[in-house]
C-alpha cells in the first residue's frame, strides 16, 4: 500500500477519458509511498487537521485552500518521522503542499492503492 501525489494546475484530467479538456499534470511523485502511507495513517481520525482525511485505498484531492490549511500541520506530522523515509516522504509532501498552495487553482491529489 502506497500513496503517490500528484499536482495539478486545474481540476484534474487525465487523458484518455472522453472530453475536449487538456492534461492538467504538472508533475508527480512515486517515490515515498510506503513511507507517506504510514505516515498518513497513524494521524488521529477526526482531529482538526485535514490529512488525517487522506485515504490510502483511494484517491483524496485537495484544492489550494485546503492544501495552505494542511502545510499547517507539517511541524507535527515531522515530529511522528521514525525513519529518513518517513522524513522524506514528509518534506515531499511538504513540498507539494506549498506549490499546491501558491498556485491559483490548483490541486494535489493522493493516489491510494
């Protein structure tokens, strides 16, 4: 079980569906999806924060709004890092939380197994 993200500039499209609408990728990552997933799931369900409502079985997309909100969290989330692959898997996440963030209608989606 992982969890990979990728960050869109618009509502997410991916080719091959039947529309008219362009690709909205810019670009993804693959690389800490174990480490983000156990991360992801040891965040307490319910709390204030919004990544504990990140589903690791499915797809969970957050717009720029929500994306600021939960660059919040990331101090916390960094202190819950067991090892160098949770820690990276964080300061990536971290990274595209403030892309998503800065970016006029945007999206970050986590892609659950």
């Amino acid at each position: 079980m992982g969890i990979d993200l990728q960050l869109h500039n618009g509502r997410p499209y991916w080719p091959g569906r039947r529309s008219k609408r362009k690709a909205t990728l810019i670009r993804q990552s693959h690389g800490h999806g174990e480490a983000l997933s156990e991360l992801i799931a040891g965040i307490p369900a319910n709390t204030s924060g919004k990544l504990w409502t990140v589903d690791p079985y499915n797809d969970t997309t957050f717009n720029e709004q929500v994306a600021e909100a939960a660059l919040r969290e990331m101090p916390a989330l960094l202190d819950r890092c067991t090892n160098d692959a949770q820690v990276e898997a964080a300061r990536d996440l971290m990274a595209y939380l403030k892309d998503c963030a800065t970016t006029p209608g945007s999206y970050l989606v986590f892609v659950g197994d």
